[in-house]
C-alpha cells in the first residue's frame, strides 16, 4: 500500500504544482516530461506483473522502479514548478 501511496502522493504534487503556477502565473501549458511518462510506464507494467502473478523476481524490481521513478519525476516537476515561480 504504501507504494501506491507514494504514486498518489506524486500526482498530487504535480496537480497542485500546476494549480500554483496557473493561479500565480500567466503559465498555462503543462507538459508531461520524460521522466514523467518513463514513471507512468513503469507503473503500468509493474501493475500488470502484479495482477498477472508474475514472479517475485519480476514484481519486486519492477515496484522498486516504481518508487524511484515516482521520486525522481516528481522531483524534476517540482523543480519545473520552482523555475516557473521564479520566471
């Protein structure tokens, strides 16, 4: 569960983010980023490897790429986010 969390708790950042940059700012495209789709890609897969009864072998790398890919995509929209607030 607290995987899922983590995914959760990293669009929520992002949603608030873009509603920080477009109630502040005259910023109103948001694009996703590479990190951003390589994070989403991973999720889908990894939630696939799971319903499907994947090996352990599989699944847990798989859920580790999860949460370092939610961390650092959220993190480099975070960052985006800051140089928006500062343009």
């Amino acid at each position: 569960w607290w995987i899922a969390g983590v995914v959760v708790a990293r669009d929520l950042l992002i949603l608030a983010a873009a509603g920080v940059l477009w109630a502040s700012t005259s910023i109103r495209g948001f694009t996703p980023s590479v990190w951003g789709k390589a994070s989403t890609l991973v999720q889908i897969v990894a939630a696939v490897a799971v319903m499907s009864g994947a090996s352990p072998l599989v699944v847990k790398p798989l859920l580790a790429a999860t949460v370092c890919l939610a961390f650092v995509s959220g993190l480099h929209y975070l960052t985006r986010a800051m140089a928006g607030l500062r343009a």
